[in-house]
C-alpha cells in the first residue's frame, strides 16, 4: 500500500467515526477521497514532493473529527414531526368521536361496551405497532419482498380456512380463539409492499428474459385482484387496484400497457357486478337514490338529511333522538356521525385535518432519494390516502358503502395495520439522509 493511501484511509476512518449512518461510509470515502487526489495533483504541479502534497491535501480537507460531526448531523435520522402530529391528532379525533357516540346513543343502540375505553386500547397498541415499523431497516424488506407478498397469500388462505362461510356476501373476518380478525383486510398492505420490492428488482438484459419478466410482472400485479374477485372482497379488490396500478405505471413507467390492464381489470370488474344480481341491484340503487325506498336509497337519504340539519354547530355530545340515531355510527358512518355532532364546521376542521395528512404523506415520497423508499412510501401513502380519502366520500351521501375503514378513526382493530404502515412509511422517512440514492438491498 503506497503511503499516501495510507494517510489517507487513517484519516477517512476518523471521518467516518463520527458518521453513525453506516450506509453513508462508502460515499462519503469516496467523494473525501477525490478531493484527496485532487488536492495532492494540483499541490504537485506546483513542484511540490509526495509529501508535501500529502501534507497539503490532509491540511486543506480539515479536521476529520469536525468534518465528521457535520456529516453526521446531515446524514442523522430524520423524525416525521409533520406525520407523527397528524396521526395523534387524527386519533384524538376518533377517542372523541366515540365518547360522543356513548353520550349520543345511550342504551338504545348496541355497540360494544366502554367503545372509547375500548378505541384507546387498539390506539396504544398500534402505537406501539407503529414504534416498531418506525426502526427496521426498510432496505431489508427488499430482499424479503417475496416472502411478504406470499404472507399475504397464506394471510387470505388462513382467513379463508377459519371463516369458510360467508356473513353478508364475504369472507372478512376469520374466528382465531374467539377473537376476530380482517385478515382479508389486512392483506392489501403486505401485497403492495411485496409488490413494491419486486418491482423494484434488477431485470434481465436480454430480449427474451425481459419479455418473461414483463408477464411475471403483469402476473404479480393480477394475482391479488382476481383472488379478491373469487373470494369475493369488492371492497380490497378497488382499493388494492387503485393502489397497485398507479404503482405499476410509476416503477415500471410502461404507460401503454399500464392502460391496457387497466382498461381490462374496468372491465372485468363491470362485467363481474353486472353478472351478480345482488352486486347489480346495489349499483342501480346507486344511480336511482331518490327511487329506492329503502336499503341503500335509504341510508343515502339517511346520510344527506343528517348533513343538512347539522348546522354550523351541529347537535352536540347529547342522547339524540331515535328518528335522528345512524345505524353504525362508530364504523361505517363515523365521518357522518362527526358532523352530526360538532357540525359543519367540525366536518370543515376535519376536512383540512384529513387533506393536510394525505399531502404530507404522498410529499414525503419527494425528499427520499433511494428509488426503493421512495416506491415504498408512495405505496404506503397510497394505500392510507385512498381510504382516507374515501372516508370523506360518504359525507356527499353518494358514495357505495362497501365496508372500507376511516383509517385511524373509525372503531376496529384495522387500526393495528394502519399504524403499522404508518410507522414503516415514517421509518422509510427515517433513514432518507442515511442511505445514498438508490443502494443495493443490504444482505438479512
């Protein structure tokens, strides 16, 4: 080893001992490593000897402990304040909402007993969910993303085996020792993050072997949506594809056939409601609101007369009447029961809370420069932005009710996944100065 190498990587490894982002070692040896030589050839071709360029150089690239100490402070962990604020308000929100549907419903209606006492015990729990997320190593889940999309896989076949039969046209809830569990439910987030990884894996060179992974791509992509079509779930089905194809186009930026799937999973799903009587009756329904004397005519004009006589105020946290008491109120028509509640300007605060949170979520995706983050993140955000987003639709009192959960709000365990996808989107967010652009997977 020449001496000046020497020199050199002694002084690297004190820069580097002060760089607690391990990932960063490599790129920061480098880039100090051409300043290095750059600095020797230029003290050369002034006359000077080896050694005095070395001497040179070393004096002009500065302390390696201060030098150090700044990189570290660029490359530390990054905390999400923006995200973290907005889910603890978010919950907020929902432990006031349910406290407002025991205030609101008294014994008349049956929900389960202490509902808020209840709500807050699936909000620490996903919490803590969330705190574990937030600390692994996103780039490992690269190399596992085969094994979490097939644990999606075994998560629908559990579901399937403990809850063969159908409640209300699905197969939502498994029994496991008593307790339920939306394992189909839960399923659509290990899909896109396996999704994520395998899509984001190097391709084969050859025109043959990239035409193979183009169909197993396609098939990767397919494979959710016509088990979801065959359970049947209507409501995982739309939201993985509105999730799974924006992700296609956005990895792979093959636009024409991104639309050519598209356009054939529209049309599968239209032929597939149009060839189930009961599917077929809901969406006319739909269309026909005002005709429909009850079921989901019903509900909609249900939702549309509670809106507009909310007021600005709304009716406050008191036992409400029985014309005026909404079926489900702590899950399906939670948003509804809101603004019931605490009135349009409440819906209004709720609104800014809810659009503010998404934006803040798909921004994120802009300032992580590793590719497979970056994919991760937009999947994450996807997926939570969607049902958020969806959540808001029911106010219009035009939406299909197809049992899609108010992330972070609504009653139920989906909380669990939901703060788990938040926490690993947040621990994505973590490590954006940590890693540099585009890194390898690192070994499990």
């Amino acid at each position: 080893m020449e001496p000046n190498q020497k020199v050199l990587n002694r002084y690297l490894n004190k820069v580097c001992a002060e760089v607690k982002a391990k990932g960063m070692h490599d790129e920061i040896r480098e880039e100090l490593s051409g300043h290095f030589a750059d600095l020797m050839t230029e003290r050369q071709q002034q006359g000077a000897s080896e050694e005095e360029a070395q001497q040179y150089a070393i004096a002009q690239l500065g302390d390696p402990q201060a030098i150090g100490r700044d990189l570290h402070q660029i490359h530390k962990p990054r905390i999400p304040w923006s995200l973290l604020a907005g889910v603890i308000l978010l919950s907020a929100v929902s432990l006031l909402g349910m406290a407002a549907v025991e205030a609101g419903f008294g014994d008349y209606y049956k929900f389960p007993d202490a509902l808020m006492l209840r709500q807050g015990m699936f909000i620490v729990l996903g919490i803590a969910v969330m705190a574990i997320m937030y600390f692994i190593n996103f780039k490992q889940l690269q190399r596992a993303s085969g094994w979490i999309y097939g644990g999606a896989l075994l998560l629908i076949a559990v579901g399937m085996w403990f809850n063969p039969n159908m409640i209300n046209g699905t197969r939502r809830y498994a029994f496991i020792l008593g307790f339920p569990f939306d394992l189909i439910g839960y399923s659509p987030y290990l899909f896109i993050v396996g999704l994520a990884g395998l899509l984001k894996r190097p391709g084969v060179q050859n025109a043959s072997g990239s035409r193979i992974r183009n169909w197993k791509e396609v098939g990767l992509l397919l494979l959710p949506a016509a088990i979801y079509l065959v359970i049947p779930s209507f409501a995982e089905l739309v939201v993985y594809l509105a999730v799974a194809l924006p992700l296609y186009v956005w990895i792979t930026r093959r636009w024409g056939r991104a639309v050519v799937v598209a356009a054939s999973c529209v049309s599968g799903l239209a032929l597939y409601v149009w060839s189930e009587t009961y599917l077929r009756d809901r969406f006319n329904r739909y269309l026909f609101i005002n005709d429909a004397e009850n079921g989901v005519g019903f509900l909609n004009r249900m939702i549309h007369s509670t809106l507009t006589s909310a007021g600005w105020g709304g009716q406050g946290i008191v036992e409400l009447a029985e014309d005026k008491r909404l079926p489900y109120p702590y899950t399906d028509f939670f948003p509804v029961y809101l603004v019931q509640s605490f009135g349009w300007a409440g819906g209004l605060l709720l609104l800014v809370l809810v659009c503010w949170f998404v934006l803040r979520m798909l921004s994120s995706a802009r300032t992580v420069s590793d590719t497979y983050g970056r994919a991760l993140i937009l999947a994450l955000a996807l997926m939570l932005s969607i049902r958020l987003i969806y959540g808001l639709t029911i106010l219009t009192g035009r939406m299909p009710l197809i049992s899609i959960p108010f992330p972070f709000l609504s009653y139920g365990q989906h909380v669990f996944i939901e703060f788990a996808a938040l926490g690993l989107l947040m621990g994505v967010y973590r490590r954006k100065d940590m890693l540099p652009a585009g890194q390898a997977p690192s070994s499990l």
